[in-house]
C-alpha cells in the first residue's frame, strides 16, 4: 500500500506529521525567577513558525521529544538556558519516549499537563513513571490540577506547583497558594503574572518564584539547521552497533562535518556537569556510551531526507517506533521494547532508500529479532510490526486477531497508537 493510501485508510493520521519546511531551528523561552529577579531556569518553547510572534506561537508549542532534540543538537545549551534549569513540557503519553534516555535528567524539569479527562488508570500509571524518573534525577512540575483529588498519586512527586494567575479566580489565589505551599517538598510558581500588583499580591503571599510578562515576554532563540548524508547516519549505526572502537567511530565522524557539529553540540549539551568542553569525538563517543550514540543517531535518521524519499516517510517511521515501543511496553522487558522502536525506526528504510528491505538492511548491523520482523515477518518483533501496520490500514479483522494473540486491549492499542501519533507530531515540530 502507498504511503497516500496509508494515510487516507487512517483518520487518526494529522496532516502535521508532514513538515512545514524551513532550515531554523527556532526555540521561544521565558525565564522563570525569584524574589530578587534572579533567574533559576527557563521554559522551553518549541515554536514551528519561525516568522511567527514567540508569545503567539508559544501557545502552539510541542513537548520536550520535538525540543530537546532540536534544542541540544542545533542550539545547544549554552544558548538555551546556561547553568540553570530547563522547564520543558511533557506529556504523560511521553512520559516513556526514547528521547528521555538521552538527555541528562539533573537539569531538566518536566512539566506534566493534566490527562484527558481526568482519566484514573492513566493518573495511575503515570505516578508510576514519575517515581522513575524521579530516581533518574529528573524533576516534576505540575499545574494547579495536581491539588484536585483525582491527582492526589501525583503529588508527593512534585518538585514544582505552577499556579497559572490567568487560569485562577483572583478571590480563589490565596487559597490555592496555601494549599500548594503546604506541599513542603514543592517550590510554588506563580506564572503569567502580568502587573506588578499581581507580582506583589502572589508575593505577599508566600510564593518565591515567578514567571509572566510582567517580567519579560518570551524570546527566541534560533539557529540555521544542517543535515549529515544520510550514508554516513547509517554506517555510524552500523559501526555503533558492532561496537566497534571509538578510534573507529572518530574517524567516521570526522568524514562529516555536520555530524561532527551535531554530536559535538549535543554532548556537550547533554553533559552539563562535566566541566570542561568536549572537543574530541573519541571523548565525545566515550562520555555519551554507545548505547545513548545509538538512539541518538536513530533519532537523528529520521529528522533527515535521503535522496529517494519525501520527508513524510521518516515521520511514519517515527510514529511506527512509537507506536511499536508502546504495545511492547504492555508485555516485554525494556531491551525488547528498544528493539521494538528500532524496528519501527527502519520499518520504512527500504521506501527510504529505494530499495528492498533486504538490501536496505545489508550494511547495517541490528539485532537477529529487528532483522527477522523486517526481513522475514517471523519472530518475536513481527506481531507487532504487523498490528502497527494493520492500525494503519485501518484492517479491523487484523487488528482482533494480532490484538489475541498478543493479548492486547483495545483500550491499550488504542492509547498507544493516540499517544505515538501524538509523540510523532512533536517530534517531527523538530
């Protein structure tokens, strides 16, 4: 089936998985500050329309899969937010994305929207992750909702309680700061404080932190994007996946000046708390691990275009790895899972390239279970590969039988292909 078929047979699928083009990387960000007006950190903004208005089009803004990517391999840090902390928002559907694997959690600040309607076992869930995260150093930050009864599981994760002023009565404030301030493991910040009377009222009352245009209006921060060949992207899979020695893997670096920028960016965006600069590839290789290299470059393949295919085609794939890592979720060990999203990620590698599957994967290195879901639709990958296809044809008869097989919900398969399309739409915002 063609790509155009795929999307006509699938409603679910947003028309903004297709790209809106442009060479700029565009992130809007306000700061956030205390009493004194010293800055803390910085909410992160992914803006789509780099023309655009950045208070306008930050209402618009994707979640932290679409920022952090192309926040730290095209802008880097330094640019962004310095050595304070990183507000990006997060949904509790990508609360389990592979970009959170390669970023460094001690300066990153989630913040975690309330879930459609309220719904309880995704309150429950999401507790869950939270608790995670929370060991791997990442911090929370939740809206007002948090204080409502149905979240009660969410707040003895908070770091941060962000009362919006705009969203609140001015007669229900005090009471809402009272009630958010005797969360003693939370700092409380006031945000979209637009007047100084406002500044001083939430003041008054005991909030340290704040954040609004009354103290600066978000601005952005943009840089030109560059793309690597696509060849060399993969043989860094490749040679990744070998674990070959970084001499070898610097050496292939090297050939690409591009991916040299975008790794070198990123690592030294990532590291934060290593001190000094990093400014050999084979230190560069040695610090990130080459497990983290590996998800990194993956990302990267489909945030660019090969000769052969329009972008469209990485998007899919995209949302085949989510979509896919999320069904594995419900019922295989983490490593099965990473293998589930790679083998979404080169689902589509043969339309990519132009070539058949087989061929497509000749040079590259993978796992025997992503080789034989691809290659020969057999083994314990290819169930899922093949319910993901059949929700995007739309094949009910299908669906039910893979959805047995694999002892799978409706609920859960229809939660998991929301949030994948969902996680690809940010994502492709990168």
């Amino acid at each position: 089936m063609s790509l155009s078929a795929h999307a006509a047979a699938n409603p679910l699928q947003p028309a903004a998985l297709i790209p809106t083009g442009g060479d700029i990387a565009v992130i809007a960000r306000q700061p956030i500050l205390d009493a004194k007006r010293g800055v803390i950190g910085y909410e992160l903004l992914h803006r789509r329309n780099p023309a655009a208005d950045p208070v306008a089009d930050a209402e618009s803004a994707s979640t932290e899969s679409a920022v952090m990517f192309s926040a730290l391999s095209n802008i880097g840090s330094e640019s962004l937010f310095g050595n304070k902390l990183a507000f990006v928002r997060c949904g509790a559907g990508e609360l389990t994305g592979v970009h959170l694997e390669i970023v460094d959690p001690e300066r990153i600040v989630l913040q975690v929207p309330a879930v459609e309607e309220n719904a309880p076992d995704l309150i429950a869930a999401a507790a869950e992750r939270f608790a995670e995260l929370r060991t791997r150093g990442f911090r929370l930050a939740f809206g007002a909702t948090v204080l409502t009864r149905p979240y009660a599981p969410w707040v003895p994760h908070a770091s941060y309680i962000k009362l919006d002023l705009r969203r609140l009565k001015r007669e229900s404030v005090p009471t809402a700061v009272r009630i958010a301030a005797n969360q003693q493991h939370a700092q409380v910040i006031a945000e979209n404080v637009e007047s100084a009377a406002e500044f001083e009222m939430v003041r008054q009352l005991g909030v340290k932190f704040f954040q609004g245009f009354h103290f600066e209006r978000p601005s952005a921060v943009t840089a030109k994007l560059s793309n690597p060949a696509y060849a060399t992207v993969i043989q860094l899979i490749n040679q990744v996946r070998k674990e070959a020695d970084p001499a070898t893997i610097e050496e292939l670096l090297k050939r690409d000046p591009t991916l040299s920028f975008k790794l070198l960016r990123y690592i030294n965006s990532a590291g934060f708390g290593l001190g000094v600069e990093v400014t050999s590839f084979r230190h560069a290789v040695m610090i990130l691990g080459l497990k983290k290299l590996f998800r990194w470059a993956a990302l990267l393949l489909t945030t660019i275009k090969s000769d052969s295919a329009p972008p469209v085609v990485a998007n899919f794939a995209v949302t085949r790895a989510r979509f896919m890592e999320l069904l594995a979720a419900e019922c295989l060990p983490p490593e099965d899972c990473d293998n589930a999203f790679l083998a979404g990620v080169f689902s589509l590698l043969d339309v990519m390239l132009g070539v058949p599957m087989e061929q497509a994967l000749q040079d590259i290195v993978l796992p025997s279970d992503i080789n034989d879901a691809l290659i020969e639709r057999a083994g314990l990958l290819a169930p899922f590969l093949q319910l993901v296809e059949a929700c995007e044809t739309a094949d009910g008869t299908e669906i039910a039988e893979l959805a047995r097989a694999l002892q799978l919900s409706s609920e859960q398969i229809n939660r998991a292909h929301l949030d994948a399309l969902v996680w690809s739409e940010q994502f492709a915002g990168g």
